[in-house]
C-alpha cells in the first residue's frame, strides 16, 4: 500500500492559504481539501449558520466523539489521489496523524 502524500497549509484566518491551496491544486492539478468542508456540509445539513462559532461547536462535538485528528483522518481515507493538498489544520493531532500516516510537506503562510 502506498503513503499519500499530503501537502499542508497552514496559519492563522484570513491568510491566504485556500488560496495557496486553489493556486497549486489548478496549477499541478492536486485535489485540496479544506478541513472546515466537513464542518460545513454539517452546518447545512442541521440549517445552522456556517458561523465560525457554530463551525467550532461542530468540531468541538466531533472532537470529542471521534478524537482531535478526525477530519483530517476522514480527508486523507476518503481521498482517491496519492497527493493531496490539505488546508486549515488548525491542531497539533491533525498534523500528528498526517506525519504518522503520510508523507506530509508543511507550507506555512
């Protein structure tokens, strides 16, 4: 079995790295994922504002049933391609498991 590679995104809202993301992901056609996607495919499912408020209630209860590296644990499982790009870690456990389970590239913006 092969190890995906993961290129990671990181720093703090409003700092550019979707759009690091968007830029290699068309320019050497990577597929990127954004870890707040899932929290807010939730938001909509439950009609809840998608609020980073109500986005961080909703990772806080996946947090705690599932465990801190969740979202990313699901992106990287569900992902088809050997490389992806991966966005908005914001915990120390998601990059954990990526430097446990894949060959991770981190690019802080």
């Amino acid at each position: 079995m092969n190890v995906k590679k993961v290129i990671a995104i990181l720093w703090k809202a409003g700092s550019g790295k979707d759009m690091v993301g968007d830029y290699l992901s068309n320019k050497f056609s990577i597929p990127s994922f954004t870890v707040s996607d899932a929290l807010r495919i939730t938001a909509r499912e439950r009609n809840v504002p998608e609020s980073r408020e109500n986005l961080i209630k909703i990772w806080k209860e996946f947090a705690e049933k599932y465990g801190d590296d969740y979202l990313v644990k699901v992106i990287i499982e569900k992902a088809e391609a050997e490389t992806i790009i991966i966005t908005g870690m914001r915990q120390l456990w998601q990059i954990q498991y990526c430097k446990n389970h894949t060959n991770i590239f981190l690019i802080g913006i």
